[in-house]
C-alpha cells in the first residue's frame, strides 16, 4: 500500500483542522463552564444576602411583637392598680386597642415573611 503524498498530506492537513476545532470547543465550553460557576457565585452571594435581609425582618417583626405585648401589660397594669378617672380609663382602653390592632398587623406581616419562606 503506497500511500501518495499528496493523499497523505490531505489527510494529515483533515486531522489537523479536526483537532483545532475540537481545541476550539473545548475552550469554550471551558469558558461557559468558568462563566457559569461565577454566575453561581453571584448568586450564592445574593442568595446569601436575602437570607440575612430575611432573617433580619423576621427578628425586627419578632421584636416588635414583643414589644407590644410589653406595652399591653403595662396598659393592663396600669387600668387595674391605679385609680384613674374614667376619661383616663376610656384613653388607656383606646390605647390598649390600637396597640392590639397593631399586634395583629405585625403578627399577619409575620406570618406572611415566615410562609413565603415554607
């Protein structure tokens, strides 16, 4: 089997551009690939981010809950140990309701932050 060289050489010049085009591809997907893992980076990052944003809202919602309970006990306290007049009663009461309504919206705003999580 007498190989040309002509015939040689076209098959060699084939194989070279064969392996320069499978270098290309695999250059990039080398770069997608690089890209890609950056992408998840970046959003692990933000993804990060929210949940410390998250657990910040909860907690500062969580506080203010507290805190109203506080204030209510303390309008509680206040109507049963102390005399007041009845104006002062009728303002304390009128307090104790705003407060209340308040707890509820804290509460329901809560419960929302709490199951989008879920």
């Amino acid at each position: 089997m007498k190989f040309n060289l002509a015939d040689r050489d076209k098959k060699l010049k084939c194989l070279l551009d064969e392996i320069k085009k499978n270098k290309k591809e695999v250059r990039t997907q080398y770069d997608e690939l690089n890209e890609l893992e950056n992408d998840n980076i970046f959003l692990e990052n933000v993804k990060d981010d929210y949940t410390k944003y998250y657990n910040h809202i909860v907690d500062e919602k969580t506080r203010q809950k507290e805190f109203m309970s506080i204030l209510l006990e303390y309008i509680e306290d206040l109507t049963k140990n102390l005399e007041m007049t009845k104006e002062m009663k009728q303002k304390a009461l009128l307090s104790q309701n705003k407060i209340l309504e308040e707890m509820d919206k804290v509460k329901q705003e809560l419960d929302d932050i709490i199951s989008i999580e879920s």
